[in-house]
C-alpha cells in the first residue's frame, strides 16, 4: 500500500507516450490521453515528472536493437532520465517524503515520457538545489557513466586525460568531472564547431577530429586515460598513440552500432577478451569496456560536485512534452550530434519559479527553444 498525500494524490489516468512495439520512434510511440496511473510497490517512489532528458539508450531500446539482452514489455513508457516532485512513496521506502524534489535514471522502468512515473528509491537521488528540474533530468545517466569512467581510468589528481566525444551528453560531463577530481590536463576531442562549447567547460585543449587525428596533436604518449564516448576500432588504435605505458583506454561503447545478434555479440566479447589480453604484454595499455549499473551512491556524488559549482548542465534542445516533442527529441538525438543534453518538458521550470540558471548552447548545431 502507497502513502500519498491525500490532497494531492495522482489521478488513475495520465498522459503518456507509449510505445507499442519495437521500430523507429516515429512509427511505434502514440500518445495516449489515459494511461493508466500505477500505485508505487513498496521500495518504490511515485515521481510527477517535470523533465526527462534524452539518451543513445531512449532510440536503441525503441528501436530493439538490445532486444536479445533485455527484452521490453509493451506497453512501454520510454525515457529513463528524469526529474520531478515525490507524490508518493511505498511502504518500505525511507528515503525520501512527498514533496521531495529527486531525479533519477530509471534504468529499467523508463517513464520519463508521463505524467508519473515509479522509481526504485535506490535509483533516486535529491535534486540539487541549485539547478532547474529541466537541468536535474538531464544530469542522471550521463554524469554517472561519466564519472565511473573516469573512475575505472584511475583519473584523478594531476592526471592527464583524454575525452573523445567532449561534446555530447557523457563527454560534457567526462570534462567538467575529470577537472573537478583533480585532473592537470583535459584534451577534448570534438568537432571543430564545438571547440568553443568544450572548451568552456574547462577543457586545457581541443583536438578538431574532422581534421587532426589525436596523435597528431598530442605528439608523446603523455595521456593517462582515454575516455572514449564515440566507439569504433580507430579510437582504441589511436588512443595506443597517446597512452603513456600502463596508460587505460575506458571506451562506453562498442566498435559497431546497430542491432546486438548472437554474432555481434560474440564479436564483440571476443575482440573484448583480445584487447584485455594484451594489455598483460608490451606497455600494458588497459582496456576497459564500462556498462552503467545506475545506482544513487554514484549520482549523489555526481551532485555534489554540482551543489559546489564544480559541474555545470548544459542543455542544448528544449522540447514541449507531447507526441511531437517526444518524437523530435528521440530523433535528434539518434543524429549523433547533440551538443550537451537535450531535454522534454512536462512541467516547465517557468511554471515553478525555477528557470534554468546555466546558458543553453546555441552555438554548434543544437536549438535553444
Ligand atoms: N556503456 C554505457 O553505460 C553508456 C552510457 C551512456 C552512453 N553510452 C553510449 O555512449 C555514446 C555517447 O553517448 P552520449 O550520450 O554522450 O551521446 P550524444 O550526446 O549523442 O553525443 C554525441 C556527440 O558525439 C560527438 N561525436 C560524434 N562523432 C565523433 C567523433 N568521431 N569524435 C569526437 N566526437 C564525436 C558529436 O559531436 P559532433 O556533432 O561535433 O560530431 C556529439 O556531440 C552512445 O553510443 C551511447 O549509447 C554508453
């Protein structure tokens, strides 16, 4: 049995984007006016969600291509970025109270696209104070990947890192957050358009990959980590260029998009498995494929650093909740060319009294609404 607050407590019905089987976005989501509302199981919080942020994951699991590793019971609620205000708890949870303020990656259960959504508590974490909820959606999944693999790249005080990818979701963090551990050298690689945006979240340098190869501008093996957020063969064989000798390559993804077979995936565990191998020979270069297992422990230390003003959101495309909206986001962000994150919003910061403190990058490519 949930306890809700009785003045406030949420209708049976919602409105929703409901994906009905697997496919492209524009062809599987609807919306519905009357999804039905679900009490929270006992370990769960009922979140009324203010803003969802979008993800690689959102399209890959619409589109089933992990459909052999997790399979999605229809109907589905996609996003699972998001941010809200409590409006009920289960039984067992202890961590939080109607009216709280939280944000959350729903790693299994999506919901970002509805009014309410149900969160394991061990998923959710306090919104920070100091950002917006449109801000607060955006942070989950992408910060937590990027401070854990900042972590299993043993990035820390007086490192010298490497972040491929600077200007995207995972790699807008992997900058901010390898400056805010300690690191003294953060290169980012992006588009020669976006130099600018990485280098306003503290990057030391840019490396133009549409025109110079990493190695051609970091000419010595002076690198610690490499933190690859891009994927595909050429970044572990550039990244062997510029790693000092017992130097990590941490890659969040794999050498070839698209559909996971039962080929593809012994591909992938059989180039995994020859890639760690050899990092027990020669200048033992590390490999280290990282899978984000969400959790409040990593995002609550992902929030601190944005309490202190050490990590800042930075959202590119803003979109209205609703068939459109969801849609368009979804299909923005398949494009591959998002520039910070890109986010939905069911209730705007407006309507609360909380509009978003950091700027919205409107140069490079990405749309301010
Ligand atoms: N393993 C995990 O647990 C995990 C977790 C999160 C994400 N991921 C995966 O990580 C990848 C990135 O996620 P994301 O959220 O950061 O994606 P995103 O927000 O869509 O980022 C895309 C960014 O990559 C840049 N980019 C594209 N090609 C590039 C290249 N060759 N070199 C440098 N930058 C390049 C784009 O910039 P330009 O437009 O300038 O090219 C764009 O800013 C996705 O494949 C996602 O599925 C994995």
């Amino acid at each position: 049995m949930a306890r809700a607050l009785t003045n406030t407590s949420p209708p049976s019905v919602q409105r929703a984007i409901v994906q009905s089987r697997y496919g492209e976005a524009g062809d599987v989501l609807s919306f519905s006016a009357s999804h039905p509302v679900t009490p929270p199981s006992p370990t769960q919080v009922q979140v009324r969600v203010h803003a969802a942020s979008i993800n690689p994951i959102d399209w890959q699991m619409i589109e089933g291509n992990r459909s052999l590793l997790v399979s999605r019971p229809f109907p589905f609620v996609p996003l699972f970025d998001l941010a809200g205000v409590v409006v009920a708890v289960g039984d067992a949870v202890t961590r939080f109270k109607v009216g709280d303020a939280v944000h959350a990656d729903n790693k299994k259960d999506g919901g970002g696209a509805s009014e309410f959504a149900n969160v394991e508590q061990d998923l959710v974490s306090p919104k920070p104070e100091s950002v917006s909820f449109a801000e607060a959606a955006a942070i989950p999944l992408a910060a937590q990947t990027a401070l854990l693999a900042l972590e299993k790249g043993g990035v820390g005080e007086g490192s010298r890192v490497c972040v491929v990818g600077a200007s995207g979701g995972v790699g807008s963090f992997a900058v901010q957050i390898a400056k805010a551990l300690g690191a003294a050298h953060v290169v980012g690689v992006c588009s020669g358009k976006n130099e600018w945006f990485v280098r306003s979240l503290g990057a030391d340098a840019t490396i133009d990959y549409t025109s110079t190869k990493p190695h051609e501008a970091i000419r010595d093996r002076s690198m610690h980590a490499v933190i690859d957020s891009v994927g595909g063969r050429e970044q572990w064989v550039e990244a062997q260029k510029i790693l000092k000798p017992g130097g990590k390559f941490v890659t969040i993804s794999r050498d070839e998009d698209g559909k996971v077979t039962v080929g593809s995936a012994l591909s992938m565990i059989w180039t995994i498995l020859g890639r760690k191998l050899g990092s027990f020979v020669g200048d033992r270069i590390g490999y280290v494929p990282v899978f984000l297992d969400a959790s409040h422990g990593l995002l609550d230390r992902v929030d601190e650093m944005v309490e202190a003003g050490k990590v800042e959101v930075h959202l590119g495309a803003r979109y209205e909740f609703g068939l459109e909206g969801v849609v368009g986001a979804i299909e923005q962000g398949k494009m591959g060319r998002t520039v910070g994150k890109s986010v939905v919003e069911l209730v705007p910061d407006e309507a609360t009294g909380r509009t978003s403190a950091s700027r919205v990058v409107s140069e490079g490519g990405a749309h301010g609404r």
